[in-house]
C-alpha cells in the first residue's frame, strides 16, 4: 500500500501518523482525491492541469544557498519571486532571488552544491511573449539582468513590487540577510539602486515585505517583515533527533522587530514604527499580508510569526495601528498554542464579501484556514474545511488563493520543503534533503476542500525544496499560472492548463493618471445569477515573494457581462456595468459614467 507520507526518519513519521490519527475524524483523508464534479475540473481530466515549461521557456535560473555542513540557518529560508510587468508591455516578467556564500572568506569551491552559474546575483527574466495567428500562445523568457542595471548584493530572501513614486513604473524592494535593497524602476527596462537615499537600506534579516498605501494619501508606503537577530560569527550549533548536526529551531534566537516606513512623496521613506504602534509587539515575521480585514476601508497588515504569536495590525486611520490579533482569534491556534506560521494569503474563498487567511505550518501541526465573519473576528475551521488532514505530512512556505479551474470558488495552493533533514533520504547525491512534494486543494464551494494534488499532474509530484511561490496570468490565457522559487534548485514554471475552459473576467485597477496599480482596491463582480464575487487587487502573500496585481476571477460557464463596482484604496467607490468578458480591461478611477 502506498504511503500517505513522504520518506521521514523514523521519528518524524512517527509524530506525524500520531497527528493524522487525531484529525481522522475530519473530513478527507490523505491524498484523497474523490471526484470532481465541476464542469472545470471534470474537463481537466484528459490533460495536466499544470505543466511545468521552465526549460522549454528559457526560465533557467538555479538558486544557490552556499551550504558548507556548517548549518547556517539563512541557508533553509530563501528564495522568493516576483511577477511583474517591468518594461509596461502588458505581460508578466520574471525576478528571482540568489543567494550566495554565508561567511567571511568563504569561496564557492566551499559549498556542498556548487553553482551553476556566476556571477551570483538575482535574475531578472524578461517575458516575449507571442501570440499566435490561431490563439496558441508561446512563452519565451530572456535574461535582461545585466541590461536592467539590477546589482542585487547581500544573501537574498524575498521581494516586493510597487509603484513607490508614482511614475508609472514599477520598482522593486529586496530583502536580504543582510542590507536590503530598493531598485527604482528608470521606465526604460533598467533600475537605479536608490536603497541608501531612500531610507530603506536596513540591515538585519528581513523575509516578507509589502508596499502597502496604509494611509490613504495615493502613495505607497512599505511594510517590512524582519526574521531573527542572526549573526554567523554566533551562530548556535544546534542536533537533530538522530544527534546529528541539523538547523536550529527558530526559538533559539531572538526574534528582529518589522518595520513601517512612511513614503515622503519626494523619494524617501522615514521610519515610523514606533510612532506607529508596531515596536510593542513583534515576532520573528515569515508572513505578510495586507488587506482590509475588518470592513472599515483601511488598509490592515497581518504578520505570520514562527513558533510564536501573529500580529493582526489594525489601522486605525491616524497613522497608527492596534494589534488584534488575540482578540480577533488569529494569533494562535483554536487550542491556544503557538505554530511555526510561515506564508500567508488572504482572500475570500466563501464568496461572502470579507477578506480570510490561509496559513502555511510546520509538518504534524497542519496549515490553518482563519474564516472572517466580515467584522475582523476569525473563526478557525481548518479541520471542519478539510484544509488541515492533506496538509499535516508537510511543511509549507509559499501558499496562496487562486481560482484555478475559473469556477468562482477560490482554490489553495501549498509548496512545501522540510527545515530538517530527512536522514532516510541524505547522501552523497543528495546534501540538502528537505525535498516534499507540492499541494493543491479545491474548493468544492460548500465550506469544504478536496485534495486534489493527484490529478494536478507530474510537477506537483516533483520532490523539491520550495519556498517562494508568485501567482499572475504569465501567458495572458485568462487563468492563474505559477511560478515556485526552490530553494538549492531550479525554479518551475507551471502553467495552468484547463482554468481558461470557464469563463472570466480580468481586471486592471489604475490610477486617475492610468499609471500605478492601485494595491488594495477591492472589487465586487456582481454576476446574473444575482451573487457576486469579491476579489483585490494585490502583490504581496504567500511567502518572501510578489504577484500580479491584475484581478482575474472566475466566471464558470456564464459568458454574460457582469457589473463590476471598485472600493479604490482612497475610499471613493464606482461602477461599471456590462464589464466585457474573457478579456483584460483597464478600469481608471474616476472613469466610470
């Protein structure tokens, strides 16, 4: 019989059958893939749903994490990725992050994985993408690093995308272990390095970050998220279960407070923290997510900690913020203990108009499912929704709400890679054994997820250790592709296959000039039938890694046009009725008549 479980040491497999059997009174089971019954999914079976194209498209990039046997704990936690559109040619292009050696003096004829290439640094992949006479599309990426002007220096982790000057343009912040790094976008295909006069050039650990416009003045601030207070020269030599060399838990290091800086509309940014509110809690952040979590038109910033409390930091629209996170029942588990939270999404996989949370965790805890009730009070039903079982053998990182069979219902995607070694699995071969495979669960509309991991085909299966993982429509096909930062290996393109076969409806959300994406403006598409979708424009979620901010939502077999009604970030509010569908539109605020 085959195994509900990827090859663990004995203690691991252990602890993890233990925590199956005290969840098997929930619904599912492992790898349960009972049958699908919408039209989407039901077509899907005569192709993979995903297909991973990375080679094909010339997406050949390879994280390096400089792993020595030392055990540095940097070397588990990257790399992210971001989607955007950098040149303004209406497709997404690629950034992914590098890492490097870890240590004074150490050379890369030192590491246990060599690289594959040099220099190290981030990459940046332009799309070329073509459209063909008969619809096909053909997906080409080119490497434009050197022309981009983009020195990404310092041992990376993630990214986030904005606008942050309001030239049309987007930039691009990097978080580093070590000085992150904000690369302004010239609007002619390269970058100047503006970190140092910015304001933003801290050093420290940062993973996570949002540009986030928190209050309400048409320019984007950011939110950093910081990890752990690391140094190599203290670092903690830390033992497995086996007694083995492994990597630390994160509670044997203090945790590094997050950061909110303020856009001065002039290029700079000032560091208000403190006078915001956010230096009296703070944990060490893996996670950030910003949206409108309690219904009142500003901007709130959630914050996935590891191994101790969120933070649900709520605006309080005078330029400071509470956290709530207790109260409103996110901190913890619904049993009062901490997780090792590490990516984050929000959106609203129960169509009922409020923004809830899906939370990657460690293996044997399972990943959690926060229900919003529309006012900022959450409810846990991870067990009950059938999102906890399929993910106990796992431990996740990038993770994220996607529509991906195009029914209306907000589907979930996990990638997942161990933070331990797999000892059953370490070799010669294989230095770095954290590899599991992937997970895609769909939601069948009732409250409830299915595990559909098994017909998501031949990628989802691949052992890898994956860490950042970007959402966006890559071949402009009208569905949601993805791509998976691995951490020591390739990254994977994977482009969805069967989403295009309902229908849809995408959206840009632009400013009154027609320049900036308007991060956080929420969108109601009101359909015939009478119910209605809510969705946001975002770029952040999931884990150290940046998406596209178009809206595309799924429509199902209805081919009629809906109304569309935008809340802008700025708290105006304004419809369009007939919207056209399956096809892009640009929605300017201000426009509508």
């Amino acid at each position: 019989m085959r195994s509900c479980f990827p090859s663990l040491s004995r203690w691991s497999r252990a602890a993890v059958l233990f925590a199956v059997l005290l969840l098997s009174l929930g619904p599912g089971g492992c790898g349960s893939d009972r049958s699908a019954t919408s039209q989407g999914a039901a077509t899907g079976r005569d192709v993979e749903w995903f297909i991973d194209q990375s080679q094909t498209a010339g997406l050949d990039f390879v994280h390096f994490n400089g792993m020595t046997g030392s055990f540095f704990q940097p070397e588990i936690m990257g790399p992210g990725v971001a989607l955007f559109d950098y040149d303004n040619d209406g497709d997404l292009d690629v950034y992914l992050v590098q890492g490097r050696m870890i240590g004074d003096g150490k050379s890369v004829d030192q590491a246990l994985i060599k690289p594959l290439s040099l220099p190290l640094r981030g990459r940046l992949y332009r799309n070329d993408l073509t459209v063909n006479a008969d619809g096909t599309r053909t997906l080409r990426f080119t490497d434009v690093t050197e022309r981009s002007g983009i020195d990404a220096q310092g041992y990376g982790m993630g990214v986030a995308t904005g606008d942050f000057d309001n030239d049309g343009c987007v930039d691009l912040f990097l978080t580093n272990f070590g000085r992150n790094q904000l690369f302004h976008s010239n609007c002619d295909g390269t970058f100047t390095d503006v970190s140092k006069q910015s304001g933003t050039d801290a050093s420290g650990w940062g993973v996570s970050a949002a540009f986030v416009d928190y209050d309400r003045d048409g320019w984007l601030d950011l939110f950093v998220g910081n990890y752990l207070i690391y140094s190599v020269d203290r670092h903690i030599r830390c033992a497995g279960e086996s007694g083995l060399p492994d990597y630390c838990p994160p509670e044997r290091h203090r945790p590094q407070a997050s950061r909110l800086y303020h856009n001065n509309r002039d290029g700079t940014f000032t560091d208000v923290t403190a006078d915001a509110g956010l230096t009296r809690e703070f944990g060490p952040a893996l996670g950030v997510s910003t949206a409108d979590f309690n219904g009142d038109g500003w901007i709130d910033i959630f914050v996935a900690n590891d191994q101790q409390e969120n933070q649900l930091w709520i605006n309080q629209r005078n330029g400071t913020f509470r956290n709530l996170a207790l109260l409103s029942g996110t901190a913890m588990s619904e049993s009062g203990t901490v997780k090792a939270n590490m990516g984050v999404d929000a959106g609203d996989f129960d169509n009922d108009g409020d923004e809830d949370l899906f939370i990657t965790e460690l293996m044997t805890q399972g990943s959690t499912l926060y229900v919003n009730d529309g006012k900022g009070q959450f409810e846990e039903q991870s067990a009950r929704a059938g999102v906890r079982l399929p993910t106990v053998p796992y431990t996740g990182f990038g993770a994220g709400w996607l529509d991906y069979d195009n029914d209306g219902w907000l589907d979930l995607i996990q990638v997942n890679g161990l933070v331990t070694q797999n000892l059953d699995t370490l070799g010669p071969g294989n230095p770095f054994p954290l590899q599991q495979s992937k997970l895609l669960l769909r939601n069948l509309g009732t409250g409830k997820f299915e595990d559909v991991t098994g017909r998501a085909g031949a990628a989802f299966k691949r052992l890898e250790v994956s860490r950042g993982l970007a959402f966006g429509d890559i071949d402009n096909d009208g569905d949601i592709d993805v791509v998976v930062a691995n951490d020591a290996g390739p990254a994977r393109l994977l482009i969805n296959q069967i989403g295009n076969r309902n229908h849809w409806l995408g959206l840009r959300l632009v400013s009154a000039d027609g320049r900036r994406d308007m991060l956080g403006a929420r969108v109601a598409i009101s359909r015939s039938d009478g119910s209605a979708l809510w969705r946001r424009a975002r770029a952040d979620g999931s884990y150290a890694s940046a998406s596209d901010p178009r809206v595309l939502a799924g429509l199902g077999q209805s081919t009629a046009a809906p109304r569309v009604r935008v809340i802008w970030p700025g708290g105006r509010i304004e419809e369009w009725n007939s919207v056209p569908v399956d096809r892009y539109t640009t929605l300017l605020e201000g426009s509508s008549r």
